[in-house]
C-alpha cells in the first residue's frame, strides 16, 4: 500500500498562504503606500508572521512587486474573458470602456497601487517579465478591434492602440483619482449615481468619436 502523500497538503498550504499574505498586502499598499505599509500589518491581516513573509517574497520591495503584478494580472484576464475578439467592432470597443470604467469603480486598489509605482518611477515593474507578456496581448487585443473597424469602414484607419488605450484608462483614471479635488473645483458630487452615469456615456462618446471614421 502506497504511502500517503504528504507533498500536495503543503503545496496547498504554501499557495494559501501566500495567496492570503498577497490580499492582505495588497490592502496595505493601497492603504499607505510603499513607504508607510508595514510588513508586521501585513502579518496580522495574513494570519502569517513577518518570518513567512520573507522566506515566501524575500523582501517588503519584493512584495511590492509581487501586488502590482497580480493586480495588472487581474484587470488584464478580466479583459481578456470579455471575448472582445468575437464582437462587432463598434461593440466591442463600447464594451472595453464600459468595462474600463467599472473596473476602476470596483477596485480603487488598483488605482492607488498604480499611483503608488509611479511615485518610485516605475522601479518595480522594470523588473517584472509577465507585466510585458499580458500587456503585449492586450494591445493586440485592441489592435484586431481597430482594424477589423478600419477594415468594414466604421472607425478610421492607423489609429495607435497604444494610444487609444493610454486615453481609455485616462479619461476614468484622472476622473476618479481627483474627484475630491474636483468635487470642490467644479462645485459637484462627482461620484453619485447620476453624475457616474453621466461621466460613462461622456467617455463613450469621447472614445467613439475619436475612432469614428469620417
């Protein structure tokens, strides 16, 4: 009779663990940044100690890294299963900036997180090998909807996906990174429902009068 195996349970173990430390971390980060999370926080939240935290990741930077790689992992999947390849053109990209949009609503993690890497530069994504892989196929994602567009005449040719995507992420990013500071410039609730509604089919047709052809 084969022995039971003992390898699988800590396998399972590890992965949890470590998939906890990266929730847990990943609030942190988003909560106080690079420089004021606190590795012993991250500890308490993981139901881990700080020990665990260094021999899975090495280091708080390390980490850091390892939280902004899954969260540009998630929203890019999340794109991905949107199976944009099969829609309409004018569709599917209508479908990207709604999604765009409510994504950033959903997870403000990912907003801070990103706001936080740009404050050291980018250091820590320059290391990252994946970030390159599922943006590259990303952009290609965008690069089909713009030439099957260009190809049936709706929207016009040579337009850059890279910059197409660049202002999708900024008209939702910059909205909802400052609507504190907006609300008291512009003397409005940016964030109720109505104004949300209101600012979404502004990006639409923002977006589609820009790739529109003609």
């Amino acid at each position: 009779m084969a022995p039971p195996d003992k390898g699988k349970p800590r396998i399972r173990d590890a992965e949890a663990t470590q998939k906890r430390i990266l929730a847990a971390a990943k609030k942190e980060f988003a909560r106080s940044g690079l420089g004021g999370a606190r590795v012993d926080v991250i500890a308490e939240r993981a139901k881990a100690n700080k020990r665990m935290i260094y021999h899975y990741f090495n280091s708080k930077e390390e980490l850091f890294r390892r939280v902004l790689e899954e969260a540009y992992l998630d929203i890019r999947t999340a794109e991905q299963k949107l199976d944009l390849d099969h829609l309409p053109p004018r569709e599917a990209l209508e479908v990207l900036v709604v999604f765009t949009w409510n994504y950033y609503l959903k997870n403000p993690e990912f907003l801070t997180l990103v706001n936080s890497e740009n404050l050291h530069k980018a250091r820590h994504l320059r290391k990252s090998e994946i970030i390159h892989i599922v943006s590259r196929k990303f952009i290609g994602m965008v690069d089909g909807i713009l030439k099957r567009g260009a190809a049936c005449g709706e929207f016009r040719p040579g337009i850059d996906p890279v910059q197409l995507n660049i202002t999708i992420a900024a008209i939702g990013y910059y909205y909802l990174t400052n609507r504190y500071t907006g609300a008291i410039v512009y003397e409005r609730d940016l964030m109720s429902p109505e104004a949300l509604d209101e600012r979404l089919a502004f990006n639409l047709d923002t977006i589609m009068r820009l790739v529109a052809a003609g």
